[in-house]
C-alpha cells in the first residue's frame, strides 16, 4: 500500500521532514518513509498543484517498492 502525503507550503513539508528525522530537510524535494511491519509506504512531497516535479513521486515509488539504496542514508540496515 501507497499513501502519498502532500504538503501545501515549502516549509510545512519541511517541518514534517525534521519531525521524521531527515537530515538537510531544507535540502530534500521529497521523501518516503517504510518502515515494519512495511505493509504501508508513504511518500511525501509538496503538493502537484503548488509546485510540480512529478519526477520525485517516481523516484520514491522506487523506494518504496525497491528499498532504500542511497549509500548516505543513516537508516540503511
């Protein structure tokens, strides 16, 4: 299961990457979060309608269907 979760502002997207630990949130146009039991993927990102890069949904689908494989990604097991 997908849920995509978007966000209306810059920088409420970027209060909810820091509340989930991402480093540089500032940085970040997007981000998925899987974690156990990694029944549910969420992907989040600002909303189509404000600011549209719809190349970021496709590179966090990736992730949520293939796993995280970003060498700097602290929370790689």
């Amino acid at each position: 299961k997908v849920v995509v979760r978007t966000y209306k502002t810059r920088e409420e997207f970027i209060a909810s990457a820091e509340a989930k630990g991402i480093e540089n949130a500032d940085q970040v146009a997007a981000f998925s979060v899987l974690r156990p039991p990694f029944d549910t993927c969420y992907i989040h990102m600002i909303d189509p309608a404000v600011e549209y890069e719809p190349e970021f949904i496709g590179h966090e689908f990736a992730h949520c269907l293939y796993g995280q494989w970003h060498t700097d990604n602290k929370s790689r097991g």
